[in-house]
C-alpha cells in the first residue's frame, strides 16, 4: 500500500503570512491583550508546534490561562477560517494535480496537521474541491498528546490507516515538520513556504520550490536522494523516492 501524507499549512496553501497571523493579531485585539506578532516574531513562533501552545508561550502562567487561550484559540480559528472561505489562501501549485493523481493510481492520501481540525479541512477543501477532500483522511488538532517535532501525529496515521512506513511520502515545509516525520521512519518532500526557507531539513529526500504544475514548473532546491523532477513532482517520482527503490538504485 502506497501513502502520500500532507502537512497542512504551508504546504496544502501557503496559510501562515496572510491566514494564520492576521487571525492570531485580531484576536489578541478582540480580547483586549497588549500582543501583536510581526513577522519576525511570528517566524520564531512558528518553531513552536501547535496554535494554543504558541498563544500560551505569551503567558508566564500559561498553565493558568487555560480557558483563556482555548478562548483565544477558537476566535482564532474562526478569524482564519473565513479568511479561507473567502478565497484568500489558495491551494499551492501542484495539490490538487498531484492529489487527483494519486487517489486514482490507488494511493492513499491524508493531511496530517497540528492546527484545528476545523482549519485543516476549510484549507484543503479550497485546496482540492469537495469530492477529492472527502476522500482523504485528515488527521488534526489535539489528537496526540506531544506535537510536532515530536513524530506522534505520523505515529498516529501510520496507525490507524495500517501503513507501513517504507511505502509513505510525507510532504512538508518546515523544519520541526521534517524532524516529526522523519522520526516516525518516513521519506519527506519539503515545499519551501514564506516563514520557513531558511529553516534546517536534514533528511529531507528532496526540497522544491512547490511541487509544480504544467506552466507553473518547480525549483530543485536540493536532492538529497538523486530524484530531480523536471517541472513537476509526479507519482513516479514518489514512488523513486521510496526507501525500497533508493536500494536498487544504489
């Protein structure tokens, strides 16, 4: 069994910039508190996995705060889902080209994400339309206790779906992303996003641009694993990048 597994924002749509940030700063100011992130500030949050535990790190008495930043969190989350629904986070170049793709060879797909499920399943959605979301399996939210880059939430899909890892592609886009999924065993794409280019992806098997489209091609960035798409990644580049066939190329 083949599976080809998506980190959510950042990768599904570039979600972070103009989704994500502009939800967390209004509201901060609906609830009153003297917190605004820029951008720099909000790139070094983004280290931190988790939208609670990023408005928690604001707080000496977090453990305290409890309901206020479940408060502030679910506000968050639907600041940001409107942002989706009225089309101003895109799906990224090559998602819903690639996702068809793979559902049809056979594969199967699912989003795994440590934001609200609510926000996970607006963006991919928009990202791929109704019918192909339905069919993906979405992993989201508070469902493991440790977030990224602790590997459980890719524990928790290999799982339940019954995957064995030498058969799964996860596809990501920043550091602690690619520490969780390599340490659940599993090859990773990363797609560079607006916060996270400069961010450390040891192990990752290849690192681009976006995963391309026709008219739309990709960057290689780098190519760890000796797979260079030309253009756009596709299902046979996946498959040439698992662990069983990088042994035969060797």
């Amino acid at each position: 069994m083949r599976a080809l597994i998506f980190d959510c924002d950042g990768v599904l749509a570039d979600t972070e910039k103009d989704g994500h940030l502009p939800a967390f700063n209004e509201a901060f100011a609906e609830f009153d508190l003297p917190i605004r992130w820029d951008e720099a500030t909000y790139a070094e949050k983004l280290k931190i996995g988790g939208g609670k535990e990023r408005i928690a790190s604001e707080f000496n008495d977090g453990a305290e705060r409890t309901d206020l930043i479940r408060q502030l969190h679910a506000r968050k989350t639907q600041l940001f889902t409107e942002r989706v629904d009225a089309g101003l986070l895109p799906g990224r170049p090559g998602i819903h080209r690639l996702i068809g793709d793979v559902l049809s060879a056979g594969w199967t797909v699912a989003v795994a994400s440590t934001s609200a499920e609510r926000s996970v399943r607006a963006v991919l959605e928009h990202a791929v339309g109704t019918d192909v979301a339905g069919r993906c399996h979405v992993f989201a939210g508070d469902i493991v206790a440790k977030k990224k880059p602790a590997p459980d939430i890719y524990l928790k899909v290999l799982d339940d779906l019954g995957l064995d890892p030498v058969g799964c592609v996860v596809v990501e886009d920043s550091g602690i992303g690619v520490a969780a999924a390599r340490a659940a065993g599993l090859t990773t794409i990363v797609t560079v996003s607006a916060f996270t280019a400069d961010d450390d992806f040891t192990g990752a098997a290849l690192v681009l641009s976006h995963l391309g489209d026709p008219g739309n091609p990709l960057t290689v960035i780098s190519a760890p694993a000796g797979v260079h798409p030309d253009g756009m990644v596709t299902e046979d580049h996946l498959e040439q990048l698992l662990p069983t066939n990088q042994e035969e190329t060797r």
